[in-house]
C-alpha cells in the first residue's frame, strides 16, 4: 500500500483530451474481509488535500467549498478506478473535464476575482 501512495499521489492527472485537470491529491479504498483492499477511485481537489493535513482542515475545507460554491462542492472530486490508466509519468482519465465541476472553483475566481482587476 505504501508504494501505491507513493506512485500515484502528487501525479498530473489528464483527461481523455490530454488537458490537465490537477493531480492526484487521495486515494479511496474499499476495505474486504479476508481480501486485501480494492482501489475504487481516486481524489482531486482542495478538500482531499486539506484532508491531508488532518479533519479539522479538511472540514473547514469543505466548508468553505460548500458555501463558495453550493452543496454539490462539500465533497472531493471522485474519479472511478475503471476510468483512471496510470501510464508511469502521469494519470489518464476517461473523462471530459468540461462534463464535470472540477474547474468550477478556477472559473468563479475568474468570474468574480481576476474579472474584476483593471486590466486583467
């Protein structure tokens, strides 16, 4: 296991287009009685990485995602086992990054922030 974590957080991870869409910040497992544990899915996103350094920040985390940006926020970024291929230097992904929420937070800094800088 400790390998697998070694391997896999920290790497870029792209979509079936090749755009970069972060990387790769948690691991989800399912833990089988009597069989070792079974990778589901993997993690992007500002929560998992404050998860990282403890509950407490990653809490405050996902509470600060939710009300930014809505309930649909309070949770990280998943990306299902069956749709990730680790090539060796970085993840690919079947997945369109514009069919899911993980730029969301980059796009409303942008809107409501950078948008707003005479300018930018």
């Amino acid at each position: 296991m400790m390998e697998l974590m070694r391997d896999l957080l920290d790497k870029q991870v792209f979509d079936r287009r090749r755009v970069k869409i972060g990387k790769v910040d948690g691991v989800v497992a399912e833990l089988r009685r009597g069989k070792p544990p079974r990778i589901v899915a993997i993690e992007l996103g500002s929560i998992t990485l404050a998860r990282r350094l403890g509950a407490r920040p990653g809490e405050w985390m996902a509470q600060l995602a939710t009300r930014v940006g809505g309930k649909r926020h309070a949770e990280p970024h998943r990306i299902a086992s069956k749709k990730v291929q680790d090539n060796g230097l970085d993840i690919e992904c079947d997945i369109e990054v514009g069919e899911t929420s993980i730029f969301a937070w980059q796009d409303w800094l942008r809107d409501h922030v950078i948008g707003r800088i005479p300018g930018a």
